[in-house]
C-alpha cells in the first residue's frame, strides 16, 4: 500500500542561511482541493523593511504561528478561488426550475455534488436516491453549523458524531437507517482521500449505535390473509394480482418487476433473465420460472406480447413506458388497508412468503441462495436464521411434556 500523501505541509521560515541581503519568507504547502496537487505558498511581506536579523526571526515567528493557527481553525488559500459546477445536491424540484449549475468556492457542497455526479453512472437509481437524500441532509447540517466554512480536510471524527446524535434524537430514526448514514459517509470520505487527495484518514470511525431498533423486513403473508389479498386483486386488479405471483415463484423485487421487458422472459425453458440494468446487485441474473408462473403468462396472453414491450405499463397490458416506481405498492397498501390488514404486510412479502414456502418445503439452502440471488451462502444462511423458525418434526410433534 502507497504511502498517503499529505495534505499539508506546515508553515516555516526561510532564511537563506543567515544572510541579509537575499530573500526571506514563510513557507508553506497545501493540496489544490481542484487538482488534488500539492501547490506552495510564500510571504515575503515585512522582510525586506527589516534590517536586524533578531527581527526578521521575530516576525517569521509571528508569520508562522498566524498561519498555523488559520489552517488550524480550518482555512485555506484556495477559499477565495470561484468555480463552476453542477450541484447535485440540490432539490430535484429546485433543480428543474431554475437548473443546478452553481458558482462558489470549494466546499463541502461541491465534494458532495461530484461524489455523487460519480456514484450516479455506478448505482442503481434506488441507490443513488438514498445516496442523494441522505448526503443532502449532511450538507444542510454542514452548512447550518458552519462545517462547510473549514476545509474538508479538517472534518473529524466529532463533526461526524455530533451530525449523527443530531439527526437521530431530532428525527427519531431506526439503528438500521443511521448506520447507512454512516455507511454512506463512510464511502464519500474515503472517495476523498482515495480520488481527491485532500484527506488523509477517514473520520468516519466510532460511530455511537443510536437509533431506534426496529424490525423493518417484511413479514411473510399467512394463508388466509394471503388468500383475501390475492382473490382481491384476482376481481380488481389484475395487473397487481400477476406481479404478485411473478415476486412470490420468481423472488423477483417489485423494482425488478417494473423494468422487465416480455424479451426478458424465456418462456420455452422457464427462464427469467434479470439485466444488470435493473438487478439490485448490478449484475446479470437468470431465474426459474416454476410452472405455476408459466400457467398465468399464458393465460393472461403476456407469451404473444411485443418482446420490446414492457411487462407492466399503465394500460394493464404490456407496453411502451413502465408504471411509476411507487404505483405497484401504492396499490398494493390501498388494497390491504380496504381489507383490514396489518399494515406489516407490504408488496415486498410476497419474496419472503414465497422463500418461507420453499424454506417449508425442505429446500437446499444453495438452491435457496440461487434462487434469491444472494451474493455467498452465508447471506442465504442468515436470511434462514433470521426469518424462519428450525423445521423440526421432533420439535412440533415429539416434544417432552412440561410435566
């Protein structure tokens, strides 16, 4: 591993060995946070005036304890220097009216926005929603307590606590959501000291677990739920009826679900191919398709539809432009609320109800992993551990009396 290179070099006295009649002057390095380069600085100012040496050491002293304790409290030379850039951080809304082209100084808002201008061509546009939503509100919080006036080099590990405490009482967030704020802070700061160069550690470290701890998984649907739901969406809404099956043999994610394309759809083999485009996990993936799914393709006449088309659109049928991303769920919680039924039941069950299925059925945990796409066995074994209870005949039907 390369050795990190610095982001400053501390002010001293240049003296020209002594000697009177050359040049002395403060000197001092900082890294360019626009070219990542380490650029230098001189102050001359004073020296020349000065014709006692005990007085130009006095004044080098002065100039050098200034300096420090202006790069000290977070100042930089490069504060003064306007640029022009896209401001990703910006409202969507605020944006689209008046466009986010911005002209301002090197802050913490400008690091934000190229970082995210980055991760926008890696993520997904899920991905990149969290991303965004979550490094804005680091940007206001940075800007309402003056952290966006020091340079980002200077950003700590403190700074970084007290954003999480803040947000965490103010907005009674889950564990689970402060530690992806955490997660994604981490991984813009390194962005910095990886790509920028204008950091040298991390501050994300020691994060305090605040938040509450809430069981956020979905909950799979039992039967009789399960089956006022889908005679529900069998009489009112079709459409959200197969999208349901097509998540519960498939374990396809609704987000999936709304870019497939019909050419996606191997009918002949019973294959279902997810492109990288769409997969959560950016990568190409290829799905079983269990009889009962092919059944409702071929009677609900998905099999003759435009192959270019896709599966879902706003006439019912397959189509040119996808539905909304929230329309599926949207559906789904007014269904279920008409019905009564615990709000724990969301669209995405319909995954975890069919894995509970198979988990009951006595399927191979590595079947299970390729089925749901998991990344290694251990996310399959977890997921297991987690939401299903160890299927034993001993334990349900030969269990010792208590007495």
């Amino acid at each position: 591993m390369g050795r990190r290179k610095s982001v400053v070099v501390l002010p001293h006295l240049v003296d020209a060995g002594g000697d009177m009649n050359k040049d002395w002057y403060v000197e001092y390095s900082m890294r360019d946070p626009y070219t990542g380069q380490m650029k230098r600085f001189r102050e001359y100012a004073g020296f020349k005036n000065i014709h006692s040496a005990s007085e130009r050491y006095a004044l080098g002293e002065r100039i050098v304890d200034a300096i420090k304790a202006k790069i000290t409290s977070g100042w930089t030379p490069f504060d003064a220097m306007a640029t022009t850039y896209e401001d990703n951080i910006m409202m969507d809304s605020v944006a689209k009216r008046w466009g986010n082209e911005r002209e301002g100084v090197v802050t913490i808002r400008k690091h934000l926005s190229e970082f995210l201008g980055m991760k926008k061509a890696e993520v997904s546009p899920k991905s990149y929603q969290t991303y965004q939503s979550k490094l804005r509100i680091f940007c206001e919080w940075a800007e309402h307590n003056g952290v966006d006036k020091i340079h980002v080099g200077y950003i700590t590990t403190e700074h970084v606590q007290d954003f999480i405490r803040t947000i965490a009482e103010g907005k009674s967030l889950s564990r689970l959501t402060m530690q992806k704020y955490g997660q994604i802070l981490h991984s813009f700061f390194d962005w910095m000291i990886r790509v920028k160069k204008v950091m040298k550690d991390n501050p994300v470290v020691d994060i305090p677990r605040v938040g509450k701890v809430v069981d956020q998984a979905p909950k799979p649907i039992p039967e009789q739920e399960r089956s006022l739901l889908l005679a529900a969406m069998r009489k009112y809404d079709r459409q959200l009826w197969v999208v349901c099956q097509l998540e519960y043999y498939c374990a396809i994610r609704p987000g999936e679900i709304r870019e497939l394309r019909v050419g996606d759809i191997d009918f002949e083999n019973g294959v279902i191919r997810v492109p990288k485009s769409i997969s959560k996990n950016r990568q190409s993936e290829s799905v079983s398709v269990p009889r009962q799914m092919l059944k409702v393709f071929e009677k609900e006449g998905y099999i003759q539809a435009d192959k270019s088309h896709y599966l879902f659109s706003a006439t019912g049928r397959p189509g040119t432009k996808p539905l909304g991303k929230n329309s599926f769920r949207n559906r789904f919680n007014t269904l279920r609320d008409k019905l009564h039924l615990s709000a724990d039941y969301k669209l995405y069950s319909f995954k975890y109800t069919g894995a509970s299925a198979l988990v009951n059925a006595g399927i191979d945990t590595w079947e299970l992993q390729r089925h749901l796409r998991h990344k290694s066995i251990d996310t399959t074994e977890h997921y297991i551990r987690r939401n299903f209870a160890v299927k034993s005949d001993t334990i349900k039907n030969n269990f010792p009396d208590i007495d």
